[in-house]
C-alpha cells in the first residue's frame, strides 16, 4: 500500500490498518512516522476523555457502562488503556482487560493497550501517537484510563479534553489522599460504588474541598457524579456532564488551548523517542554495546562520567 | 570552597555540604557535577538496599525498625525515598515522612527525598547521583524506598545490591498480584504485619511460586522473613538476611556485576539529564519558549512534527 491509500484506509476507520501502523510506530518505523505526520491535518474533532483514579476504583466497568452508552448514541469509540507496568498491578490489570472483551467484536470500538516506559530509547509508541491514529479513524470519543500513579501518568492525561477522576466511598482517608493535583486535573468526579456505606461522607468532603478551591481562584467548580458499578446507575448523568464539559470547553475557547497543549506534549513525545533512538545507536555501534559497556564498567577500566562524556561528544559532533 | 575542600567535606561525611551539593546536582550546576565525577572513585563499599511494596505494606515502619537495629550496630545509614509524585499517594507519603522524623537529630542518618520525574528536561538530581554522593559520604547502608509502582521505580530498585520486597497479608489475591516481575527482582522477602490473619498462607502461597521459579531456573531462593511493624519483631532476622545475601553476592562475584549495572544506570540518567537540558535550552531560545511554541500551535499555524524536525536540525546540526 501507498502512503495515501494507508491514510486512506485509517481515515476510512479500518482497524486492521490502523492496528498494523501502531505497531510501526512501535518499532520506529520511519514510514509510519510519515503517515502519522499527514495524520495530524486529519485530527481535532474527537472528545478526548481522560479517566484516572486509584486502583480499586472501578474504572474498567465504569469504562465499560461508558462504551455502552456511546455506542447506543452510535458513536465510535477508541480507548487506550494505560499499563503502568507494574509488577504489582499486574494481575488486576489483566482483569480489566478481560472484562473489557465483550466489545471486541464491535468494529465501532478500537481498543490499545500502551506500556509506559521510564526508560529512555523506550520505543514503545507515545500514547499521543496512538490517540492520533484513532483521531484519523474518526472515532467521535477517545477514552485514555490510567491507574493515576506516577508522573507520567499524569502527563499522559493532559492529553485529554475532559478528565474524570473515579474515587470510591470507604477508601480510609481517600479524600485526604485526593490532594492538590488530583483538584487541578479533575473537571468531573465519579463517586463510584455509591451503594457502600460512606457515600454521603465522601461527597460532602469532596464537594468541600472542590468550593474551598474554586471560590478562592474563580473557576469552574468539578461536578461530582454517583454511578453503580456493575448495574450502570448513574452513566447517563456522566455522560450528560461529559457533554456540558465539552460545551464549557468550546464555548470559552478553551479546547483551542486544551489541543495545542496536546501537540505540545506529542512534540516532547516525538524528541524523546527520536533521541533515544539516537542514543540505543551511539550505545549499540560506538561504544561495542550495553553487554561490553557493562563488562568495562565490572572491570573498572572506565565510568558512566567519561562514557557519558564520550557518547554526548559522538552524538553531538 | 574549592572543589578539593568540598570532597573533602563530603567525604567526611558533612552533612550540610552532601545536602548543598544534591541540590545544585539538582539545579544541574556543572561544578556539582564535576564534583559528581570524582566521587566516583571513593564510592563502592556501601551496601545499597532496595526496599518496595505496595502502599500500605508498612514500608516505612519496617525502615524505621532497620534504621534503629543498624544504628546500634554503629553503621551510618543513608535513606533515598523516592516519591512517585502521585497526586493519590501523596497524603500517605507524607505521613511516612512524619514517622521517620525520629532519626532527624541524628548525625549518623542522612534522607533525601527524590520525586521520579517522567518528563524531558526533568532537572531533579537522579536517585543515581543520590546514591552516589551518600556512598562517598560514608554510609555503610543506604537504603532505597519505592512504592514499586510504574517502570521509573523498577528501574531504580536495580541500584541495590539487595532488594526487599515487602507484602502483608490479606490484600485479596496478592500474591497473584505479585507476578512474574517481582519475583526477578526480589532477594528477600518480607511478610509484614504478621499479626494478621492468613500470614500462613500468603507465606506458603509465595513459598510455592518461588520454589517453582528457584528450581527451574536453578537459581537462589529468597527467604522469607515475618515481621511485625510497630514492636519491630523480625528486624534482627531481616538484618541477618541481608548480611547472608551480602555474603552470597561478595562470595559468587555478583556485587561486581551490581556495581556495573548501577554504573550503566547512572550513565543513562547522565545523558537523560544532560540531553533533556539541551531541548530545553533550544526550546527556551531557538524557538521562543514554550509559551511561543504553544500560542502557534492554538493557532495552527505549525505542528508537533514540524517543531520536532526543526529542534532536532538544531540539537544535531
């Protein structure tokens, strides 16, 4: 295939095209790097949904009941679901994924999982690229969960146009772990699990919470939204504050800023694979390798100072 | 202070002085890192610990319990937390923080507190350089906390020389939840809190999987040892442990090898540093900033793989 009959393919919403250049851009694919430029001219029109919240929260099936209801309003949906790669986590995650299954058959639903990588030369394809693709297939929303934890993490959802934070009733101190960060990216809060005891408890102090801050800086107070797990009570008033959030956005130009800072962080995304792509190589064919590095570095014949100095001047000339 | 007076100082184990040089570290001072430099030569003969587990194992109590037993043994202990930066585990950070408080009097006790930061450019002092300045300080343990969350904080348990994977009982299936990733980088075990109902099991549970892997992979099996948090039962067992896994690792000539690999990890977080500084630098002044860079992209008057293709012509040449 060209590389106008492949934009054309994933402009055209087929998965399998789709699915094969994500696994390009993954491998450091320099075509595929060109097809996703020309991409760019066709992204800007889906609602990107961010949802967050500690582990236990039960951000999968609220995902689910959410990919339900967009599908019943016929829109596509394209989520990508953040792997933090925990070796703890590991086990719940795998959970989530099954349980997310049931729309594998549905080709109104494209579903990637991403591996974030503190690594550099971490080649793994950038949750901005991928969000891309699936803004080029047309998918009208794009759901981006994360676990929450880590700085990348909270990176990856400044991606997203609406973020939602999930907390559940009877967390211990939860509200006292929603901290300062969590308020600053929230624009709607889902108190899930709302048939536990404590659910009044946590409203109240999160809706204290959420005054005591808006009021001092004069912004839009986050609303809080109660939803029932496995039953789906509650989706629909989500999905009516996801839209009166999408209205706010565009009606206050904000989405304009919300997108540019969007390319912003796919622009960080780009240098950062491009120069650890750089580096893998000066390690791989300068220097004899990361197993000979490590063999002089065992024999203490040099240190990662002068190594450092001698890959930065090979780099940079 | 000339550079000589300041190795002097941190090699006699000045607090003021290790503290003043992580911060320009920090700052990305190039005498500090100068200093950094020639550190290296008298680093090597701590005994890096690496302690992880999931929130609420009771980490830092254990910490506290190991700090005490070391310090009747007259060792000098240094202490990395590395703090994920979570906006959700903030709170119980913190709290951790406050509990260690206890050793701040003391001369022999040294913590630094190191937030993981996924971003290009990020300047803070890496976990590495850390280790690095508290080796040359003296100490004859230093111990590395992490919540062993996301790939950053795997990443830096491979400093230690020995890691400590920290569990409790009745977190519902962890044990399943400690997969295959854990099992790689834990030297010991520890079941803490073992006051609490099902310890017997969660023992045999992780009896079973690491026999499984020891016989197959023909490797050491890591002992487990059972503590309990407050009263510190276990500690002088755990102590004992970590010595026998010292010995085992002088005996069998893996320290060396240990050694190498926290060079070739200090070596990447050189470049990372050093590269990241170099962006920000062209985007501060080659393209008018990043607020610049933002206002054209709201515009659309360029894109992130225009910008990207532009700084790199600039980085590179």
């Amino acid at each position: 295939m060209t590389t106008s009959e492949i934009i054309q393919k994933i402009r055209s919403g087929d998965i399998r095209t789709a699915a094969r250049l994500i696994r390009n851009i993954d491998d450091g694919d320099e075509l595929a790097y060109g097809i996703l430029k020309e991409l760019h001219t066709f992204s800007g029109s889906s609602h990107i949904i961010g949802i967050t919240g500690n582990p236990g929260a039960g951000k999968s099936t609220l995902i689910n009941n959410l990919i339900k209801a967009f599908r019943n309003q016929n829109k596509k949906v394209g989520i990508v679901a953040i792997d933090p790669s925990s070796p703890f986590s590991g086990g719940a995650i795998l959970g989530d994924r099954i349980r997310m299954q049931e729309h594998s058959n549905d080709p109104g639903v494209f579903m990637r999982s991403v591996a974030t990588r503190g690594n550099l030369g971490g080649l793994s394809a950038s949750t901005s690229s991928i969000v891309r693709v699936m803004e080029a297939m047309g998918n009208d929303v794009i759901i981006i969960e994360t676990v929450g934890v880590g700085q990348d993490e909270v990176d990856i959802i400044k991606l997203a146009h609406t973020t939602i934070v999930v907390t559940v009733p009877g967390l211990g101190d939860d509200i006292q772990a929603i901290k300062a960060g969590i308020l600053e990216i929230a624009d709607i809060f889902v108190v899930n699990k709302a048939d536990k005891d404590g659910v009044e408890k946590t409203i109240r102090d999160l809706r204290l919470m959420l005054e005591l801050k808006g009021n001092k800086e004069g912004i839009r107070i986050p609303p809080i939204v109660t939803t029932k797990g496995i039953s789906g009570e509650g989706t629909e008033n989500l999905i009516k504050e996801i839209e009166n959030h999408r209205t706010y956005l565009i009606s206050s130009g904000k989405d304009n800023f919300l997108n540019a800072r969007r390319d912003y962080i796919e622009l960080l995304d780009i240098l950062k694979i491009n120069i650890g792509r750089r580096i893998d190589n000066i390690i791989e064919t300068g220097t004899g390798g990361k197993e000979e590095i490590l063999k002089r570095l065992e024999r203490r014949e040099t240190n990662p100072y002068v190594l450092a100095e001698d890959i930065i001047k090979k780099v940079f000339g």
